[in-house]
C-alpha cells in the first residue's frame, strides 16, 4: 500500500513534468484529506528542479483551505 505522500508525489510528477493541472487538483485533494510531510514534497520537488511547480502546488492547497 502506498503512503499518502507517495500518492501526492506521483501526482505532482505528472503536473511538473506533463503539465497535467487535474493531476495538480488531485494532488492538492489528497493533501487536504491526509496528514503528509511537506518537507519532503519540498525536498523531492527541489531535486526534480521544480520549485516553481511546488509553490503553486502549496498556493493551490492554501487557497483552497
């Protein structure tokens, strides 16, 4: 069984690297319902060279809280 973050992780992937926004969207869904490590999302995303996508991720879940 995956791990939330994992989840989140592979839904940002193919926001960072394809674009997706509606994986954006389900990413920001499952941060919201889930406890998760933004830590490492960060640190992930920083080695994918997608700071900029990671921070519209974290805009993203923010506003919609």
């Amino acid at each position: 069984m995956k791990q939330v973050g994992e989840m989140s992780m592979e839904e940002l992937a193919d926001y960072y690297h394809w674009d997706d926004t509606q994986s954006l969207q389900q990413a920001v869904w499952v941060a919201q319902e889930n406890p998760f490590e933004m830590e490492a999302i960060l640190r992930w995303s920083e080695q994918e060279g997608m700071v900029k996508k990671y921070e519209k991720f974290v805009k993203k879940l923010k506003d919609t809280q």
